[in-house]
C-alpha cells in the first residue's frame, strides 16, 4: 500500500486513515481518487457501491478499523470482520426493521 513518489526517487506509506476521512466527507471521489488505483481488491469493491449513504457508512467502518489496524490486514481478514459486523453489509442497506413496519398495518381477527 505504498506510493511512489517519483520526485523522491523511493516509495512512502499512504496515511489511509486522512485518506479516507476525506472521502467520508465526499464520498463520490473514491472512483476518481488518484489512490483508489492503492486500494486492495476486495476493500475497492466493497467500497465502490453505487448508493452513496451505503459507502459513507462503509467509509465510516473502514476508518474506525484503520485505528487499529493497517490496511493490509483489513483486506487479510476482510471476511471476517464483515462476518463479525464490524464492517456493515448488503444484507439490510437501508435499516429498515420490518416488524415495526409490519405492527402498523391492521390486523383482522379471525371470526369463528
């Protein structure tokens, strides 16, 4: 996860963690951020969902996780730390929790 800093003349670590606090703020430039080429695969793809709410809230985790951890170990035990809800998933994108919704509708007794 290094840069090449031509002018330099070697490579130096990218700070991930200012990095992506500056896409949370934006969230539509990681596509066209000149270090989203640095990302590794699977933290790339799961970052660049088209629904923006959706990578704000991934950009979020993502940044929380660089606390603690660097980058390449994020992407090692990617599956993990999904499976452990430390990284928030497809499963359910807009929160909705449908037995609050479902306790709206009327409800027809059955008359026997």
């Amino acid at each position: 996860m290094d840069d090449y800093r031509p002018y330099m003349k070697k490579r130096k670590a990218l700070p991930w963690l200012s990095i992506i606090k500056t896409w949370i703020h934006k969230p539509r430039v990681v596509e066209y951020s000149r270090y989203n080429k640095y990302l590794p695969g699977r933290i790339k793809e799961f970052l660049l969902v088209d629904n923006l709410i959706i990578r704000r809230k991934r950009l979020e985790a993502l940044a929380s996780l660089l606390v603690s951890h660097d980058m390449k170990k994020i992407n090692e035990e990617f599956y993990e730390l999904i499976a452990q809800d430390k990284l928030p998933s497809d499963n359910n994108p807009y929160e909705v929790d449908w037995s609050k919704y479902d306790s709206l509708a009327p409800r027809e007794e059955a008359v026997n």
